[in-house]
C-alpha cells in the first residue's frame, strides 16, 4: 500500500507543471471598454501567474439576471518571458445601472486565490451617462403639522461619495420645512443618496415633482414623493 501511494505522488510530480514555491500566486483582472454600456458585450480578463491553463479551474460567484455570461475561456499565454493562464469573460448587461459581483475563486495545484469583488457601472446606450435606480424609502402615507418626518432618498446601485447630499436638495414648497439632513460614510456606502427633514406647517398637500440632475456622467432621476398633511 505504501509502494502504491508513492508511485501516485511520484506521477504528480511528473505531470504537475513547474511553479516555483517562492513565487506567491496572484492574479490581474482588466476590463475592456472603459465604458460599459447596455447591450454591449464588454470583457472581464483575469491573469494568473501559474503555467498551464489545463489546470486552473474558476469558481465563480452568483450572476444577477441583468448579466449573461456569452463565453467563457481558459488559456495559456506567454507575457514577458513568462507563461501565464488567462480566464477570460464575455458579458452582456441588458439594462443601465450598477452591476455588483462577488470575488472569483481560482483553484490551481500551486493554491487557490480570490479576486477582488467587481462593481460594473452600466450607461444608458442612448445617452452614454449611468443611470442609477432612485427610490424614496419609508416615506409615508400621511403626516402631521409641526410633526418632524425623515425622507429618504436611496439607490440600490449607487453608493459613490460625491455629489453630496445638498446637490439633490429640492426646490422648497410653501407651507413646510425642508432641510437636508447629515449623512454618514455609512449611510452614503449603504446607498442613501439623501436624507431630508420634513415639517409641515399647516394641513393641505406636499408635494415634491419628479426632476432629472446630472452630476458628470451620472444622471440622476428623482420619482416623485405626495404626502397628505393632515
């Protein structure tokens, strides 16, 4: 039995390709274009510093359903003297708007690393800007003069730190209060894009209109927001 278990360690040996135990293994993802846009093929390039691709194989994370995976490969590649495996992935986002993914998992015998997580920024194909998703969160119904209520302005595909709260800052209707409330880095990295302090001064109607701001390539469309001041 013993006999037995070093021959099969010994073919290992031999058919393991050569890595050198002081080198550490990593891996250099590239994203090609620059700009993603929706329904636009766009790469994801991942590269391991281990020699042959016939023995890496990659675990990846969940995919939402607004991305499809069009190819998959795994190939060995010579850059700078140096044999390489690269993975490479063809995506296709059907929609505008930020795009999260979990880190890779790449198994090779010399160890197994993982990527970074990725965040894609999808743009609109018609403007070229990122559209993110805006919604108002917990706003109520119905509110109370002299009563102080929070509205709050959130995104689940944008959470950048600039611009900052006040750039959203609507226009003030009469007959209320409207301030613009602190954020946290946590609150902005949550996707809260805005907080405000609402009091209403007397019954009747607040209203707030849907608006569109842009921020640099960034185009922001506000819903939005009726509550009934009773």
């Amino acid at each position: 039995m013993k006999n037995f278990i070093f021959i099969l360690t010994l073919f290992a040996i031999i058919v393991s390709p050569v890595f050198s135990q002081e080198e550490e293994l990593s891996a250099i993802s590239r994203i090609n274009p620059r700009v993603l846009t929706a329904g636009e093929q766009f790469t994801l390039t991942i590269t391991v510093n281990y020699p042959s691709a016939e023995y890496v194989r990659v675990i990846t994370p969940p995919m939402p359903q607004t991305l499809t995976v069009d190819r998959y490969i795994v190939f060995s590649r010579i850059v700078n003297s140096e044999n390489v495996t690269v993975i490479e992935f063809r995506f296709t986002a059907s929609s505008p708007g930020r795009i999260a993914l979990d880190f890779f998992t790449i198994v090779t015998p010399a160890g197994i690393i993982e990527t970074n997580p990725y965040v894609f920024n999808i743009y609109s194909a018609e403007s070229n800007y990122f559209i993110p998703r805006l919604f108002w969160e917990g706003t109520p119904q119905t509110a109370v003069p002299g009563e102080r209520t929070t509205l709050t302005l959130r995104s689940n595909d944008w959470n950048a730190q600039l611009p900052l709260p006040s750039f959203f800052m609507p226009p003030v209707p009469q007959g209320v209060i409207l301030s613009v409330a602190p954020l946290s880095p946590q609150e902005r990295e949550s996707g809260i894009v805005a907080k405000y302090t609402l009091i209403p001064l007397a019954a009747g109607q607040f209203r707030l209109p849907a608006r569109i701001l842009q921020y640099e390539n960034t185009r922001f469309e506000i819903p939005a927001l009726f509550i009934r001041i009773n």
